[in-house]
C-alpha cells in the first residue's frame, strides 16, 4: 500500500516547519482527531501535515490533538469533549455507516449535538490512493478530506462549490492537484469559513486556552 512506504523523518520536520509559523491573528480551531481504524501513526501525522499547510495557505490557524478514546477526561483534558464551537472531532474509521453514499470518503455529523463531528474513511481513502498512485499519495487524500469535513462542520452545511478542495466528488485533476499541494477552498466559501471561525471566537491565543499551556502539536503514541 502507497500509505506504508513514505519516510517519516521528512514529514516530521516539514509538520514541525508548519506549525511554527502560525499566527495570532488568524481565525483558528482545535481538532481533535481520533484514529480507531489504526492508520499507521505516522501516516495520520502526515495527512495532519497535509491539512495543516492547506489551512495556514488559507490563513486559518489550526491546532491538533491526538485522542484515544477513553470513557472519562478530567477538566482540562484538550480531549475533553466539550461544545466548545471552535472545536472539532475527527475520527478515522474503517466502518461505513448505513446511508453513506458509495463512494464517499468522509462524512459530516452534521444533524448531531454541537454539529462538531466528522469521519473519514480510512479503506476508502487507501483504495482511492492506490488508484491514483504516483499521482497522490494516501495521506495526502486524508489530509485533504479531514479539511473538507472539517469545513463543512464549521459552516453546519452539506453543500459544495464548482471547484477545489469543497467539490462534491473529486475528479483526477483535483487529485492531481491535491498531489501537488495544489487544491485549495474557492475564495467565497473560504471568506465564509473565516469569518464564521472568527465569529466563533477563535485566534490562536483562545485556542490556546482551550488545549492549556501543555499542549504539543501532536502526540502520537504508536510507532509504524
Ligand atoms: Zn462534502
């Protein structure tokens, strides 16, 4: 699988790059992410990578925090589930619920309490990866789909544009694009999204106070 062969020590440096450069001013969010399909960690730290870039290109300010499920999180815990708005919770799954379409990568709760839940589906994403291979690799489709749910979750809409990363269905050009770190949300629909992160409360410094002082971009605790 294209997912098992990429080097980890490059991806690690480049999401460190990444995360240092953030801003104070932008309109920001905290993910959560949970990986109960078991994507290799270093896989999901790439997709992170991935979607984090996508985001400060499009000058949204977005923290991670890797979570395992657990029954109970003390106060304070950043995987303390909360209905905090400028938080989100991915998960990455190998179960397709009932009613997904055929075919779709991710899905958004979108009628769920707090409106703040998504998934992407880790099968899928691997066999869409492994048709398109060399043109994309896999975690960079489940970067990308993290971003397109996390998008719809924060807009609390199902719809799509024309073109770009809010495409309905991705076409071998976005995937080409995607491939080339190239597909990116069309200016209406990214105007919209930060606007609403704003209205929400966000920048870096509110989100800090979500995660607390300890936070660390992500910590993942399985090794490859
Ligand atoms: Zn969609």
């Amino acid at each position: 699988m294209r997912c098992e062969r990429w080097r980890r020590v490059r991806l690690v440096s480049a999401f460190l790059a990444a995360v240092c450069v953030m801003g104070a001013q932008e309109p920001a969010l905290l993910v959560r992410v949970y990986n109960p399909a078991r994507a290799p960690a270093w896989v999901l730290r790439a997709a992170i990578e991935e979607a984090t870039v996508l985001f400060q290109r499009s000058g949204v300010d977005v923290r991670w925090v890797h979570c395992e499920p657990v029954p109970e999180r003390a106060v304070g815990d950043p995987c303390r589930e909360s209905a905090d708005p400028r938080a989100f919770s991915i998960g990455v799954t190998r179960e397709v619920p009932a009613g997904v379409a055929r075919g779709a990568l991710a899905f958004s709760l979108l009628n769920a309490a707090n409106r703040n839940h998504g998934a992407v589906f880790y099968g899928r994403v691997s066999d869409v990866a492994r048709r398109y291979d060399p043109v994309v690799s896999c975690h960079q489709v489940l970067g990308h789909a993290m971003v397109h749910e996390i998008v719809h979750l924060a807009l609390g809409g199902s719809d799509h544009d024309d073109s770009g990363l809010m495409r309905g269905e991705w076409r071998p050009a976005d995937f080409r694009a995607m491939g080339q770190r190239g597909l990116r949300i069309a200016e209406p629909r990214l105007r919209l999204l930060k606007s609403e992160l704003v209205a929400r409360g966000g920048g870096a410094a509110a989100i800090g106070d979500i995660v607390g002082r300890a936070w660390l971009p992500m910590t993942i605790s399985r090794s490859r």
